[in-house]
C-alpha cells in the first residue's frame, strides 16, 4: 500500500512513528537520570540503616472511573458479540443495548458522584433515605411506573467502538497520573522526606521535625474504593500542606505510623540518669 502512494503522504504517515521510535531511544539513553520512585524504593530496600520508609504520589481522581473503564469494556464486547442489524430479532437486540447503555450510565453517574463529591457516610444514608422515601411515595400515587419511562425513553444505544472509545478516554486521565506519579512523590523515613519534583534529582529533602502527618479518610466512598488521603503539614506556616491521594490507604497508613512511631522515639529527650547502654 505505501508503494502506491505519493513521497508526501508516506512521510506525513511515518513521521508519529518516527517521533515515538526517537522519544524511546532518548528515554533508554537517559534511563540511568531518571530517578524514578521505583529507583528510590530500591535504594531504600538497600540501604541497611532504614528499616521503615514510604513512598507515595498523588492519584488524580479520574482514578475512581476504574468501574466506568472495566463496565465500558464489557459493554463493548457484549455489544461486539449482540450487535447484528440485519437479524430477524433486531428489536430484541436494540432492547439490550439499551439495557446495556442504562446500566453503564448508572455506573458512570456513581462515579461521577464519587469523582465530584466528597461523601460522608452520613451523607450516604441521608441519600438513601431520601431516594427510598421518594420511590414509597410514587407507589402509593401509582406514578412509579411512568416515572421509569423516563429513563426508558434516554434511549442511550452505543455500539461496540464507541464503547472502546470511552474506555480509551477515562483511561487516559489514569495513565497520566500514573506516570506523573513516577517523577513527582513523596518519600517519608524516619529521619527525613523527599520532595521529588522531576524525572532527575530535582527535589527537597524537610527533616521529620519540620513536618507532620495526616490520615484522612472522610470520604465513606473513596475509602470503600481503598483510597484516603495523606496530608502533610510543614513547621513553616506560610507553606501550603500538601495532599496527597493514594490507594491502599490502610496498608499506607499503618506503615506511616510505624514510621512516625520511630520518629518520635528517636527524638525523645533522654532522662537524667539514663547511661544508655542495654
């Protein structure tokens, strides 16, 4: 195909190829520069003198539209293997698209709720108490049913590529976090915490006096999702604190309070009289 076509064409066709072709050998000369968090947990594991450390970056909440990517992916290959305009039961199948399209909105509102919302618990149970009072009230009128052809005339049919597409999309946010998160972290041992603000050696280094820490897990939804938030505030008060979201917050969270624990050990003032030895 590439013999048929004009220089002009084959060049403008090659040309991202060849960006990406120069942007991985640049990456793979530069390799040893880059100091990653994973570089960073390997100097940490080994180096004898820290026992207990922490590395952690912030996840963009995009992160929450994991349900919307895995339900977009499923709805793409239900609908690959459904889809077929010409079969005899053509209306059947335009029925559970839109049963497809009602549930992946359902999945997509929640996480939306999740993404723009901080959620209580409190919160949770007030919605739930509202929405069940609201459905008792439209069976007694006898309105329930009407009132569900609403949401039956949204009509929503996508096909398997636009489902794809979706998918694609929300996982992009998530992929861009993710790989931001491998030049811009926080590393936290007893002693100190790392600043790390760029793909090189970038970065701040605050000893563990000057600063303190914060769990954060207010948010009912994003805990039950196995995200929290570490919040870090400085001695300097004209400093803003940093924010942290991460996964697996309680596992996190245990390891930054025996990093804490430690700390505070190490600074406690010793006692008249105390010889120090075991």
């Amino acid at each position: 195909m590439l013999a048929t076509w004009p220089t002009q064409k084959v060049i403008i066709f090659l040309a991202p190829f060849a960006l990406l072709l120069l942007g991985a050998l640049g990456a793979f000369l530069m390799r040893k520069t880059f100091c990653t968090r994973f570089r960073m947990a390997r100097q940490f594991r080994d180096d004898p003198d820290i026992k207990e450390w922490l590395i952690v970056f912030n996840w963009s909440r995009k992160v929450f539209y994991v349900w919307t990517i895995l339900a977009s992916i499923v709805a793409c290959i239900l609908m690959a293997w459904l889809w077929d305009e010409s079969s005899p039961n053509s209306e059947k199948i335009k029925e559970t698209a839109r049963i497809i399209g009602g549930v992946w909105l359902a999945i997509f509102f929640l996480n939306y709720l999740v993404d723009e919302y901080e959620l209580n618990l409190k919160i949770i149970l007030i919605f739930v108490l509202f929405v069940g009072a609201l459905v008792l009230w439209l069976v007694l009128m006898g309105w329930l049913e009407s009132f569900g052809r609403i949401f039956a005339k949204l009509n929503i049919i996508l096909n398997a590529w636009a489902y794809l597409l979706l998918a694609v999309i929300f996982s992009l946010g998530i992929v861009t976090s993710w790989l931001k998160g491998l030049f811009y972290y926080v590393a936290i041992t007893p002693n100190y915490m790392n600043i790390r603000a760029g793909p090189t050696e970038t970065g701040e280094q605050v000893r563990s006096e000057y600063f303190a820490t914060r769990i954060d897990t207010g948010d009912f939804l994003e805990r039950a999702l196995g995200f929290g938030r570490i919040i870090i505030t400085f001695a300097d008060q004209h400093r803003p604190p940093l924010t942290l979201l991460v996964g697996r917050i309680g596992k996190k969270s245990g390891t930054l309070e025996s990093i804490r624990g430690v700390t505070a050990v190490d600074m406690s003032p010793v006692k008249h009289g105390d010889s120090g030895a075991a």
